[in-house]
C-alpha cells in the first residue's frame, strides 16, 4: 500500500530527525560540561599553588623567627 508506504517513511524522517536534535542538545551539553570541568580543575589548580606558596612564606618566616631566637 503506497499511502501506509509513504506514511511510514515520514513517520521514519522525524524519528530520524528527532534522535538527531536530542544527540545534538547533548552533545552540546557535554562539550559545556568539560569546559566547565576545565575551568574548575584550572581554578583548583590555581588555588592549589597559592596555598603552596603561602606554606613556602611561612615555612621562611618561621625559620627566620628561629634563628633570631637563637
């Protein structure tokens, strides 16, 4: 049957369609996400070595507060 043929088909090319839209939304929602990742991982990163170099100082002035003592 020609018509349940054709109806068939169109019913196919939105399913088609409908699939490609949502792996395009996550897809873009995915590439959000790692940028976000990055972003968070880079600031702890950052953090991390302030924190690190705020150690360092105060490792330096406890040493310095040591040797006056002495």
């Amino acid at each position: 049957d020609p018509h349940r043929w054709l109806a068939e088909t169109k019913w196919l090319c939105e399913e088609v369609k409908e699939r490609e839209s949502k792996e395009k939304k996550l897809r873009c929602y995915l590439m959000q996400s790692r940028q976000q990742l990055k972003h968070f991982t880079q600031m702890k990163e950052a953090e991390h070595q302030c924190l690190m170099k705020q150690i360092k100082r105060q490792e330096k002035l406890l040493e310095e507060v040591h040797r006056e003592k002495r």
